[in-house]
C-alpha cells in the first residue's frame, strides 16, 4: 500500500530511471507543510502516519533491491485519505 505500479524501466548513464502511476487527488508533503491550514507545524498524528508510511516504503524498496534517490518532501505525494 502506498507504492506505485512501475511501468518502465530505462537505464541511462548508470542510473535507473523508471515512469510510474500518478496517484490523483494527492498533494505533496512540501504543500501540506507550507499550507496555513496547519499554522506553524503539522499535528503530531499526521507527522507520525506520514513517518511511518515512508519508512515502510523505503524499507520495502530496500529488501527488494531498489535504490530510492532524490527522497525529499516534494517527491512525497499524499492521498485525501492519507
């Protein structure tokens, strides 16, 4: 859950680079830190979802071989329902 389908694969001067599904109705975690809607900083118990959600995402790409790169708040897309 939270990993998208890959679609292709290119390898192009020793990276990898892959397309993968575009989740709809999602905004980025840069936009939701800067919304105003939360003020001065995100609650805790969406920070810790948003954390913990990562982590297992990172781990999974860890155990199945993938180098994950350019990980930043920008690159991390969350849905209406979180």
């Amino acid at each position: 859950e939270g990993i998208p389908k890959i679609y292709d694969l290119e390898q192009k001067d020793g990276s990898i680079f892959y397309r993968a599904e575009y989740k709809r109705n999602t905004r980025s975690l840069d936009e939701l830190i800067n919304l105003e809607y939360y003020g001065t900083a995100i609650p805790l118990d969406i920070t810790l979802d948003v954390i913990t959600q990562a982590a297992r995402i990172l781990h999974y790409a860890h155990e199945t071989g993938v180098t994950p790169r350019d990980i930043k708040p920008s690159n991390i897309l969350i849905g209406e329902d979180g």
